[in-house]
C-alpha cells in the first residue's frame, strides 16, 4: 500500500517555469519489472533507486532545462513540437510485483490519480505486465467522466538493463500523456496504445507482451504518434470527474473444461460470492447434456449471483449461434459479448460495490458498454461519413475515391466548419457535422476547437452541446489557451459555471501569469474582473510577480489582531470605505477557506 505523502507534492508541483509549450504528467510508480533488479538470481523491485537511474538518462531527462519542483521532478527533452514535458515520479511503498497487487492497490492508484487531477495535464502509472490488463481494466471503471489521460506501462526487461525495453514504453507513455487530451484509461507497450480494457497479457517472452484481440490500437508511435481519434472515447458530458474506489472483492474467474465436475461449480459459487465470470468455449458454450452444472448455475443466478458469459477465446465475441449457448442464458448468465476477462471482472468489482443500485440494475450495468470496453451490434450504426452529400461532392470533385483519404478531408474540413457554427452558436449545423462523422474535438490551425470559440462568444447552449458531445475542456490553443481561459477573458460568467462543473480549471503552465492578471484587475480595481476569475477557480491569494497578492496591491488592508483594519491611501474617506465594503465582500465570497482565521469572521 503506498504511503506517499503528496502535500508536499502538490506544493512544488506548480513551480515548473511559466511557459505555454510545457506539460505536467503524474508518474506513478506503483513497481513491475521496470525497476527490478537481481536479488539472490531473482527479479524484486528496487526501492528508492528509480528516479535517480532516471535522471542520468539524457533521453528520459534533460539537465539543462531549469526547472523548480521536488527532487522527483524530471524534464524531458525538447520535443518535435517545441514542447517540454515535465513529469514527476511518486514512488509507492513498497514497490510491488504486480502479482502481489489486490483491489486496495487499484483504489490507492485511483485515490491519488483524483488528489492530483488539477495539478496535471495527464498520468503515467508504472505497473508490472502481469496483472496490468486487470489494473487498467478496473481503473476504467473506476475513473467516471474522465477527462486527461491515464496510461499504464511497464516493461519486460528492468530499465537498469542494456537490452530494456522500459525506455521506450515510458518514453512513448510520457509523450503521449503529455501531448494529447486522449480522456481514457490505456495502456503503452511496444509502439501501440490500447484501451486499456481492451488488453490482455499474451507473451512473457517478447517484447510485444499485450494484445488487444478485439479493439484496434488508440496509437500507433512510429516516426510520427498517430492517433485513431475515431476510435477514441469521449466524455459527452458535463459532469464532475470523481473516482469510484469502492470495489466488491467477493468475485471469481471459473474457466471451463471438459468433465468439471459438478461439487467444483456448486463450491465455487457459495456465498459470499456475488460475481462470477464464466469462461466458456467457442462463441460462449457450455455443455447442454449437464443438467447438474446447468442446475448450480440457475441456483446461484437465482440467488442473486451475477455470473458474465465471456469465452475463453482470445478473439470474437459470446453470440447465441448454439444450443450449447443458450443454455447458458436459460440459467440466468448475461452475456459478456467480447469483453475481456479481465475486463468483466473488474467490471463487476466496480459495479456490484455500487450499494445504492438495484440487482436488476447491476445487471443491466454488466451488460452495457460503460467505457469502450464492449462492441454493441453495430445495427444502429449512425449516418456515417460516407453519406453525407457535401462530402462527397467534394471527394468527387478531388476525384477521391478510398476510405483514408475521405477521412482526411472530413478531418480537414470539420475543424473550420464547427468553428463556425460554434461562432453563431448554431446547434443544427454543430449536429449536422456530428452526425457526418465528425469529431467535434479538432482543432483548427490554431489550435483552436469549437469549444473555445463557443466559449468566447459566449453561447451557453452551443457550449452546453459540445461538451455532451465529446469536446474536451483541456484542449489547448496555440496561446496555451483552455476553453475555460477564453470563456473568463470575455467575462461569460455562465459558461465559467458551467465549464467548472466539468472541472474545469487552469492549467499549471499558467499559474505564475494568473498571480499577474488578478494583481492588475486589483491594481485597476476591477470586481467584477476578480469575481470571474474567482469564480473560474483562481486563487486570489497568488502573488504576482513582485511577489505581492491583489490584497495587498489595492493596499486596502492588514489583519491587526482579529480585526480587519483600512489603510488610507485615497483623500476621499468614503471611497475608501466603499472600496474596503466590497473588497470586504468579494474576499469573504471567495477566499475565506483561505485567509488566515480572523479574517473570515468579517
Ligand atoms: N514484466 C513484469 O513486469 C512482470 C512482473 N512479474 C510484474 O508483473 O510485476
């Protein structure tokens, strides 16, 4: 179980160098074979030894680049894109062997990926290959409306070694979590980023350690990373990111073999077994001429197990193509259609420690896709790319004529097109692209996308709309502007709500520069400027770059023993007054869970 302290963490963590082409990723070294080392001809995790092995790689750190933070903060070089990536390693206690992990160890990952969520743009967790599918898979589940990247790596050779494989997957993890607003959890490995409940280990011998039978990668890091943004989940909404870190242990993984005898089912599934996965054959088939095995089954779906079909292939999904099927569903099992095992068992960890749902409900949950982590019949496939008359008429005009390419100019032309719509606050043409095909996430040359011209505008439906349709509110313009910078520039105090609902909130990058504004909004007296920004989450106590507050910029006052005292700067006694009146109560509003005790009690 870790025991990392991160309060002193979260203090330093915001004291990395005010530019806008930095990134802040989150290591957490939770252990694996990546930083193992031999112990009497054996492999164990090393303690307190990663990060100093770390720093002497110039690829992994760059000590010419100045930056603040804890001893556990690196910097990677510059990369392709100008941009520096700077992440810091919290090192669990003790380091574990992947094999040793339990739930609590997936509860402890989430509790720290939510303490820290504001302080960092995306998250790296260290994990060992052996029961990594399972921790992603969980951390899936667990991580509701979430919207930065969570990226498990690891390695087959520790990264002490000359021939490692560790370089590469952190690397490639660290880029990608720092880089692209990708709002799932997955999983790095040999060039290929997954879904992380879409994987399962299948090699402990090559390099190429995971798979993901039924889901095409999420990237692909080659001389460029290309991401199948298609493929990428989205939010699509505007709730608050939380972690769910109760999980249900009282769960089973029961595979099936000719002649299991009938006392192995009944002993496995008593109580307190709530959750049971069924590893079948084929397309999900158990024996039909066994009415005693089928029998333990209904008994225990009768008594309010919940067991999941999912087959022992390691491709293809649970269809009712036989009779041998059927049965199973006779007897109360839900189908598990091409999840993963461990997919369907972290599953029901997550959803059977929900105590405030019905069974009925529960089961429902097991059956539905809640994070990508099962295909649905593809029968109510929406009006795709491909019929859209404008289009076409403009592939035809180009004379295009494959798939990729149709792909490229949708891609090329949605941008500007949503932009524009975004612009007017039209909702229809926003639809219209929708249903195109389109993702409503691309950004324009600027890298601008239509949440941030939403925002600016002002246009809370139009925001409001693209936020339950995929758009993220971490995406980053070219100025190293969010959404949520533009929406407080232009003063649009309903949008700030609403963004800050989503939690939104300002990056790290800009926090030295924020100290700056709101000491100019105080200096100019300015309220409702403070408000705003207030109200978008800026701490009113951040000092400028004098070092001085908005406070005391305005000079209107210092605590003198419990009571709050006006300095007289003006010749008019009444302004000053006024002035302290509403200074008075815009602080109270704002930043009294801040301000030393006396003052809160004005
Ligand atoms: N490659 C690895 O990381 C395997 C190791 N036994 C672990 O899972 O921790």
């Amino acid at each position: 179980m870790a025991d990392y302290n991160l309060s002193s963490l979260g203090q330093d963590l915001q004291l990395t160098s005010p530019t806008t082409s930095e990134a802040h990723v989150l290591v957490i070294n939770t252990g694996g074979t990546i930083g193992m080392t031999l112990h009497d001809n054996v492999l164990a995790p090393k303690p307190n030894a990663f990060v100093q092995s770390l720093r002497k790689l110039p690829i992994l750190h760059d000590e010419s680049y100045a930056i603040c933070g804890s001893d556990n903060t690196l910097v990677l070089p510059m990369n392709k894109d100008n941009k520096r990536i700077i992440y810091t390693v919290m090192e669990y206690s003790p380091l574990l062997d992947s094999s040793n992990m339990t739930t609590d160890d997936w509860s402890q990952i989430g509790k720290d990926i939510e303490k820290n969520y504001q302080n960092f743009d995306g998250f790296v967790i260290l994990h060992g290959t052996d029961t990594m599918a399972y921790t992603a898979s969980a951390l899936s589940f667990m991580c509701e409306h979430l919207g930065k990247p969570i990226i498990l790596t690891g390695s087959q050779v520790p990264i002490y070694q000359v021939r490692t494989d560790g370089i590469d997957n952190l690397l490639g993890a660290l880029l990608i979590a720092g880089q692209f607003v990708i709002p799932e959890v997955c999983l790095y490995f040999h060039n290929k980023l997954y879904r992380g409940n879409r994987v399962t280990k299948v090699d402990n011998r090559s390099f190429n350690a995971f798979s993901s039978p039924n889901l095409a990668p999420l990237a692909n890091a080659a001389i460029d990373i290309t991401i199948n943004w298609d493929t990428v989940l989205r939010a699509n909404t505007t709730a608050k990111f939380q972690v769910s870190t109760e999980l249900n242990s009282n769960v089973g993984l029961l595979k099936l073999f000719p002649g299991i005898t009938t006392a192995t089912v009944r002993a496995f599934l008593q109580p307190p077994m709530q959750g049971v996965v069924l590893e079948t054959y084929g397309s999900g088939n158990a024996p039909d001429n066994r009415p005693d095995l089928l029998e333990e089954l209904k008994k225990a779906t009768d008594a309010g197990v919940i067991i999941i079909n999912c087959t022992q292939c390691l491709r293809g999904t649970v269809s009712m193509s036989y009779a041998t099927g059927k049965v199973l569903i006779d007897a109360g099992v839900i189908t598990g259609g091409d999840m993963t095992s461990e997919a369907a068992l972290s599953k029901l960890c997550y959803v059977l420690a929900k105590k405030e749902l019905s069974l009925d409900t529960k089961k429902k949950l097991m059956a539905q896709n809640l994070r990508g982590e099962l295909s649905l019949d593809f029968a109510d496939t929406k009006l795709c790319l491909s019929d859209s008359r404008f289009i076409q008429v403009i592939a035809q005009s180009l004379h295009i004529s494959c798939k990729e390419e149709l792909a490229a100019i949708r891609d090329a032309l949605t941008p500007p097109l949503a932009c524009a719509a975004a612009k007017i606050g039209d909702i229809e043409a926003l639809e219209a692209l929708k249903e195109m095909g389109s993702n409503l996430c691309l950004e324009d040359y600027d890298g601008r996308t239509p949440l941030h011209v939403a925002a600016c505008e002002g246009h809370l439906n139009a925001v409001n709309y693209l936020l339950s349709h995929g758009a993220t509110v971490y995406a980053k313009d070219r100025y190293g502007d969010t959404p949520l910078c533009n929406a407080v520039h232009y003063r649009h105090r309903d949008i700030v709500e609403l963004l800050r609902q989503t939690r939104a909130h300002f990056s790290q990058d800009r926090l030295e520069e924020l100290g700056r504004e709101l000491c100019s909004l105080a200096a100019s007296g300015d309220l409702e400027g403070l408000e705003i920004w207030s109200l978008a989450g800026a701490d009113l106590m951040k000092p400028g770059y004098t070092g001085q507050t908005a406070i005391e910029v305005v000079g209107i006052g210092t605590v003198v023993g419990g009571y709050y005292e006006c300095d007289e700067y003006d010749d008019n006694g009444d302004e000053v007054n006024k002035m302290q009146h509403v200074w008075i109560s815009v602080f109270a509003r704002f930043v009294t869970s801040s301000l030393p005790h006396q003052l809160r009690h004005l």
